[in-house]
C-alpha cells in the first residue's frame, strides 16, 4: 500500500472516486450564457468544497485561468488562484484531497515545492498537484512568457524532477538542466506525504500521455462515449510500457441529474444547446488550435456523444470533452458503473450551479453507488 494512503482519500479504496472539477472559476465546466451558472462567490465555494468533504468525496481540482475566454460571458474571467485556493480550501475541510493546478512556465519549482510543502502540513497530508505544461499563448502573454510548443514537456519533465528533489528532502543541491541553472536548492519543511504530494496530469496527446506517464500518479482524460475506454486504457498502458509502470485513469464529467430524465436532458439542451456561449467556444477552439500541439483533433473539435449524435447540434455550452453524466440518479449511478467496469477508476464531476446542484447528487447518485459496490458510507470510507 502506498504510505499516502494513510492521510490521502485519493489512495483510498472506493472502486470509483469522484472528484469536484473548476469550481474556482466562473461558470465552472459550462461556457454557457445560462443565468442560472456558476458565479463562483468564495463563499459558496467553500459552502460547496464542505458538502463534498462530509459526503466522502475524494478530491477537489481547481483549474489555473489567468484570462476569461471572451465571448458573451466571458466564461473563467474571474477565478481563484490555485496554490492559495487550496491551501484556504485545505484549512476548511477535514478529509478531501485538494489539489492545486500549476502552469510549469509561470511558477519554479522551488516556489512550487515550498507552496506544496505549506499545502501538505496545512491539510495534514491531504495536498496534491495539477501539473500543466501550458498551452493558451493569451494567458501568457500576461506574464509575458512564450511557450516553447516543441519543447514545453521536456520543461515541464525537468520542472517535476527538481521539484521531487526538494520535496523529498536531502542537503541543499544545485541543478545543471536544460531548462534550469539553479543554486543551493532546499526547503523546509518537506512535505508531509512522502516522497511527495500525489501528481496528476491531463493526458489528451501523445506527448501529454508520455509526460504522465513519467511524472504523474493519476491521469485525467477525456471521454465522450463508454465505448472509447477500452481503447483509451489500451493507449495509455502504451506510454506507461517503456518506464514499467501502470497508472489509475480519470474521465472528466459532466451532471445534469434530475428526477425524471426528460426534466435532465430538457436543462442540459437549455444551457448547453440554447445558452452556448458560441464566442466563447471559438476563442477556445482558436487557441487551443494554435498552442495544443500533438493531438489537437481530440482537444479542439466538437466532442461526439449521444446528444450530438441523436439531434446533430453541438451542446457546445459544455467543456470540449466532458462527459455528459445527464438522467435520473439511477442514469447516473448506471453511466459511472459502466465507466467502471469499462476500468476507469473514478470521474470528475462539474454543475452548472454546484452548490445548488450537488446536494441532490450526494444525496440520490452517491447511495446508488454504495448499493453497487462502487463506493463505501462516507462515515466507512
């Protein structure tokens, strides 16, 4: 058993973990004009991270934004910094893993290993990170950092060593890399998971899947349809071949969950269909184009899944990628079930207005998967 296990839900034995996703940011994982999204207030935000932690939930993933995407909303214009997000959200909560999301170009290593350290004692060892390589070019532009496309994953491989380094403890070091000339490294305190916080990566490319592969304990990727993971979990046990590893995979989800599935399907086309925020969409489609690299058909494009495929609209008011987990609670706790058996250890989940909207999901979809055996009464797990 890894020795994270002993503070660290994400180590925990629920067969399927769920995990709150980009509820720092305004309008969540919606880029829709709805009235009704996700205002991301700082108090509801923690009323929302509490809900969570007592209902067992394993994680809580914040995104990095530094610029909203334009468009008639202006969809993640206003969110919270991740490394202070989670150390406010970690001082909040009693048992939930809370990660932070770091852009490798903007923070150093040392910085970053020093915030995670801070991070991990806050939260008694329930600390994690969110490693991104960098791919808008205009949240850059703030800061005035380029992003070397062809080389951005060799930085950030050798962002992660350093980091590790430090967190593992040892005398001070100096580091003579290709991206980095540092002098007498150290910090204390280290952290108190050992060797260090738990990493997960986003692997949508290739070299995305490589980069995970090498530095991250989880992945987190997209699905659209339960008959992709089989091949999904075939690719990514590729890339893990060579450095003689496996790894847990994450899919990236999606909640409309209602009492009848024609009141659920019924919102889902209004925000998703009606109120897409088409400016917004063109924006992220636009950048992610330019900046994505390797794979940017699978990250750009309109993402096929039984809505899009049944009426032949775009729902394009969701996030590229995102699972649509939309029907009763026996529809929801049915789609995780298949995702499991399918090998998928567990999704992240995303409202349109979380706080009003994740009561009912604790309360109908969660005992639904107690009573298939996917996870364990909050009070047991």
């Amino acid at each position: 058993m890894d020795p994270r296990a002993a503070t660290n839900p994400m180590f925990g034995p629920n067969r399927f973990k769920l995990g709150v996703f980009s509820a720092n940011c305004d309008g969540g994982l919606t880029v829709s004009m709805a009235p009704e999204r996700w205002r991301a207030d700082w108090d509801d935000i923690v009323a929302m991270c509490q809900l969570a932690d007592d209902a067992g939930l394993e994680f809580i993933l914040p995104v990095a934004k530094w610029r909203g995407y334009q468009g008639e909303a202006n969809v993640y214009g206003k969110s919270y910094e991740t490394l202070t997000h989670g150390a406010a959200i970690g001082a909040l909560t009693k048992r939930i893993c809370v990660f932070s999301t770091v852009h490798v170009p903007l923070v150093t290593p040392a910085f970053a290993a020093k915030a995670m350290a801070t991070i991990d004692h806050v939260t008694h060892g329930r600390a994690a990170l969110n490693i991104v390589c960098g791919w808008n070019q205009p949240e850059f532009d703030l800061h005035g950092v380029t992003i070397e496309q062809d080389k951005r994953y060799e930085n950030g491989l050798e962002w992660w060593h350093v980091w590790s380094k430090l967190l593992e403890g040892g005398p001070e070091f100096d580091w003579e890399g290709t991206f980095f000339k540092l002098k007498r490294l150290q910090t204390d305190p280290v952290s108190v998971q050992r060797p260090r916080p738990l990493v997960m990566s986003a692997g949508f490319s290739p070299k995305g899947r490589d980069f995970a592969a090498q530095a991250a304990d989880a992945l987190f990727t997209t699905v659209t349809e339960l008959e992709q993971i089989p091949d999904l979990l075939e690719d990514v046990a590729r890339y893990m071949v060579p450095y003689g590893r496996s790894m847990p995979v994450y899919a990236m989800g999606h909640v409309v969950c209602r009492p009848t599935r024609r009141e659920a399907e019924e919102f889902f086309h209004y925000f998703a269909e009606e109120m897409a925020d088409a400016k917004a969409r063109k924006y992220h489609r636009e950048n992610r184009g330019v900046t994505a690299g390797d794979g940017v058909a699978t990250v750009a494009r309109p993402f096929d899944n039984r809505f899009t495929r049944s009426t032949g609209k775009g729902y394009e008011g969701t996030y590229p990628g995102s699972y649509p987990f939309v029907g009763t609670p026996d529809d929801v706790a049915a789609e995780m079930a298949r995702m499991s058996e399918a090998g998928l250890v567990g999704s992240t989940v995303a409202f349109l207005d979380y706080l009003k909207e994740i009561p009912y999901f604790i309360a109908e979809v969660l005992p639904r998967l107690e009573r298939l055996g996917l996870r364990a009464p909050a009070a047991l797990a």
